[in-house]
C-alpha cells in the first residue's frame, strides 16, 4: 500500500473511531444531570484545544515540510485525541 493510500485509510479509521466517541458522548450527554453538562463542556474544550495545539505544531513546522508529513501527523494527533475519550468515557466508574 502506498503512503497516501495507508494516510487515506488511517483518516478513514479515524472516522469510523470518532464516531464511537460520538455515540458514547451523546448517550452522556441525554442522561442529563452534571455529569452531561460536564461531558458537553468537556467536548467543546477539547475540539478547540486540539485544533489550537495542531495548529501550533503546523506553524512550528513540527508536522513536517511535506503534504503526506502533514496529513499522517494531523491523522495522528486526532486519532491520539479520540483514543484518549474513548477510553475515558469506557472506563467504569
């Protein structure tokens, strides 16, 4: 597989994770309570954290100079955000 081709598959993965996250967090959410209130602010700090920090790194240069060093370190950096919730909101507690 070419690098482009495992890149592609790679942000096609992290799709198909994001959207178990999704699905957990809105489930949270609908429960209510402080515990959803939480989830929702939790979500929208999150979003704008991890975007600041790639965009930190993309004007750092520290993604790399090329469009496919860019792609997997972004594809990573997102992918690396979504594993972290998952676990989180998987955890017992």
């Amino acid at each position: 597989m070419t690098a482009w081709a495992t890149a592609g598959w790679d942000w096609w993965m992290l799709g198909a994770e994001a959207a178990t996250v999704m699905t957990m967090r809105t489930i949270r959410i609908a429960a209510g309570g402080p515990v959803g209130a939480r989830e929702a602010e939790l979500m929208v700090t999150e979003k704008a954290l991890a975007a600041i920090e790639l965009q930190t790194r993309f004007l750092t240069g520290a993604i790399g100079s090329s469009p496919l060093a860019a792609t997997q370190a972004s594809v990573s950096h997102y992918r690396r955000k979504v594993a972290a919730n998952r676990r989180r909101l998987s955890a017992k507690g």
